[in-house]
C-alpha cells in the first residue's frame, strides 16, 4: 500500500465516522489496520522494525535505517532520550529488547 492509498483509507474511515455509519471503535479498527498494512509494506530507503521483548516497548514498529536506529527510535518513543543517555538504575531502568525487520 502506498502513502496516498493509505491516505485515501484514512479518509474513508473518518467520513463514514462523520456520516454515523461506523462508530469508534470501527474507525479506530480501519485506521490501525490501514497504518499496520502500510507499516509492513513500507517501500522506502529506510527498513521497518518491530521491537521484542519487555513492556512497555514490546511490539513498537518503527522506520529507521539500520538497527541501532530503530533502537534509538523505539526507546525515544518510550520516553528515553537515547540509548546513551539511559541507564539501568532502579528509577529508569531501560527495557531489554532487540529489534526485528518486518
């Protein structure tokens, strides 16, 4: 799927939402359908990565580079500002996980 198909999903979502002929929780089901279909057949310069393992960032796609990348990524998304800056303390400890292509 390509950004304007995706584009083009998201609108059909919202006016039937707008129009009441999907509720809530239909348009946010299209929505998230739409943004995954286009996540996994992203066709950029940069690869989509999925991250394993501990909460919260088990399970976070992003677009990125290279793996170190999306590592970065994945734990600015979760509130860390780098893999370097984060430590393994106690009051901020960093979630193990790896990071996968999708």
């Amino acid at each position: 799927m390509d950004r304007i198909s995706a584009i083009r999903n998201v609108e059909d979502a919202l006016r039937a939402f707008e129009n009441g002929d999907a509720d809530l929780a239909d348009t946010e089901r299209r929505v998230a359908a739409t943004l995954r279909t286009y996540a996994t057949e992203f066709d950029g310069e940069d690869d989509v990565f999925r991250a394993v393992g501990e909460e919260p960032v088990d399970g976070t796609v992003v677009v990125a580079p290279s793996a170190p990348a999306a590592r970065e990524r994945v734990l600015a998304l979760a509130g860390g500002d780098s893999l370097n800056n984060m430590t393994n303390s106690e009051s901020d400890p960093v979630p193990e996980f790896d990071v996968e292509r999708v």
